[in-house]
C-alpha cells in the first residue's frame, strides 16, 4: 500500500487527498447512515444510534452542519424534499465521491484495527528491569 503517494491498494482510482481528509466520527457515521440508502434527517439520526448501539448521539445542529459541509463537499447530495405535518423533510444520498470516501476511510480504519489486533495478540514485551543501556550524567567533583 502506498499511503503517501494518495494512492490506496484495494481503490488505486480513488486518490487519498481530498476524499475525507481529517474525517470524524460524526461525519463517518453520517456517510455509514446515507449508505443505506437515501435519508432524512431524523432517519440520519436514528440510523446513527442504530449502527452504534446508541452510544453516538447526533445532535440535530452538528447533523444539520455536517450535511452542510458535506454537500458542499462533494460527497452527500439534496436527494428530494417533502411535507409531513406541516414540516418539509429533506432528504439525502451519498454521491458516487461519498460513497467512494466511505469505502476508503472504511478501508484505513480496517487496516489500523488490523495492525492494532496483530500488537495486541503478540505476546506482551517485559515489563519494568533495567533498560539494555543506562546511561549516567554526573558532575566530577
């Protein structure tokens, strides 16, 4: 995998920079929700709490700004309006980038947690002793 170059292994079309630069959590699990398929805001939210078993909880103001950015990005689209009970609805989708974006950042986080399990299988390093090589600073008297 060349990380640096932008280039990722399993998607070598789709370059690093740009797509889900500095992601977050609430952004990754907006695009998981709209991956789904097309949504409304209080389904985003509902989604959410789904997918992670209710211990992330959107409030309406970060969703809202989020998706903001988000369609100005590139990566979710305005995918139609409507009225219920006097209130419009508007709803989202992933864009091909969105969609694109979410399968590469779903991608690193699996190589971390790849990398990360492999640490913590292995057996566990020596804890405390002397270090192999102690150095010490004294002032000659």
């Amino acid at each position: 995998m060349d990380w640096e170059a932008g280039q990722h292994s399993l998607l070598p079309h789709i370059p690093t920079v740009g797509i889900l630069a500095g992601v977050n959590e609430n952004t990754f699990w907006i695009l998981t929700a709209l991956a789904g398929g097309r949504r409304h805001g209080y389904a985003i939210l509902r989604d959410v709490s789904e997918l992670t078993d209710a211990k992330v909880s959107l409030r309406v103001t970060t969703l809202y700004a989020s998706l903001d950015r988000l369609e100005r990005d590139g990566l979710v689209a305005r995918a139609g309006e409507e009225i219920v009970d006097g209130r419009a609805r508007r709803y989202y989708e992933l864009t091909d980038d969105g969609f694109a974006g979410l399968a590469l950042e779903t991608e690193r986080l699996s190589v971390r947690l790849d990398a990360a399990a492999r640490r913590l299988a292995a057996p566990r390093p020596a804890v405390g002793g002397p270090s192999p090589v102690i150095m010490v600073w004294g002032c000659a008297g």
